[in-house]
C-alpha cells in the first residue's frame, strides 16, 4: 500500500513539474513577445517621423504640394503594429521611388542625414521583427506540440501571429543611395 502511495506521489509531482516547466516557457515566450512588441512600436514611431521629416523637404525640392499628403491622417493609436509597419512600408516605396526618379534630391544635405539615420532604424527594426518572429515561432509550437497544446487549453493561450517574410526592396534602395552619396 506505501509503495502505490509514493508512486502515485511521485506521478503526481512529474506531471506537475511537467505542467510548471511547459507553463513557464509559455510565459517566457509572452514576456519576450511583449518586449519586442514594445521595441516594434518605438521603431516603427522613429520610422514614421523621419518619413514625416521627409516629406517638407521633397516637396520644397521638387514644388509638390501634394506628395504623400496621407502621412498627415494616420492616427498611429487606431492602428495594431501589423497594420502601422503596412502602411510604413508602402509610404517609404513612395518616398524612395520619388528618390529615385530626381536624383537630386541627394544634393540635399538635410534628406541626406536624415535617410541615413532612417537606414539605422530600418536595421534595427528588422532586427527587432527577426527576434519577434523567431519568438512567436516557438510560442507557436507550444501551441499545437504535445503535452504543451493541453497546457495551452488548459490556460487559453491563443496562436499569435507574425511578420510575413518579405523582399525588402528598401535595402536595394538604401544600399544605392548610399553607393551614390559615396561617389
């Protein structure tokens, strides 16, 4: 009879270590989720201004009174970060397909600097968006692998998604205005 009793202790306490091991990563994946969410957002902000910061200076350059007037009816509080890199990145297509098109827009010491710092935190964001994906990847697992998936039930974690893997045509861009700032 003492031997079923500690067994049963000992199958009792596996199952718990077990649950508070899985619980545990579970909460370290939030936790890392949370903070590259945090750093996403401070990011993408320093992003959208130096877009705004942008946009005086190519329209005085080029006399465009309407060149990405849209920046100004963003209201970044409505919007998830998803949606806020989105609209982002369609912006920054305009903005250096403009670059593009008047080469002399890089004869502007002000668009210069600014371009070259919102190269270092396009560098940093991407870093940030790998270390998010990497962490929702395995948060995910979590999810749907065994015994985690019960875990999961038990405690109602839901799948999270992520930032889709694609071409960053902006480095081609940033990568050729900095080849022509250095001629």
């Amino acid at each position: 009879m003492f031997y079923i009793i500690l067994g049963s202790i000992t199958i009792i306490a596996f199952i718990l270590l077990i649950i508070v091991i899985i619980y545990n990563k579970f909460q370290l994946c939030i936790v890392k989720i949370g903070e590259a969410e945090a750093n996403i957002e401070i990011y993408l902000t320093k992003k959208f201004e130096l877009i705004k910061r942008c946009i005086p200076i190519i329209r005085e350059e080029l006399k465009l009174k309407d060149f990405l007037e849209e920046v100004d009816d963003i209201e970044i509080e409505k919007l998830n970060h998803f949606e806020f890199n989105n609209i982002l990145n369609d912006f920054s297509k305009q903005l250096f397909k403009k670059l593009d098109d008047y080469d002399k827009l890089y004869k502007s010491d002000s668009l210069v600097a600014i371009l070259n710092e919102y190269n270092d935190n396009e560098i940093q964001l991407i870093g940030i968006i790998k270390f998010y994906n990497d962490t929702v990847v395995d948060y995910n697992r979590l999810i749907f692998a065994f015994p985690s998936n019960i875990i999961r039930f038990i405690f109602g974690y839901k799948k999270k998604e992520f930032y889709p893997h694609e071409k960053r045509e902006i480095f081609e861009i940033l990568k050729e205005s900095n080849t022509k700032k250095k001629k």
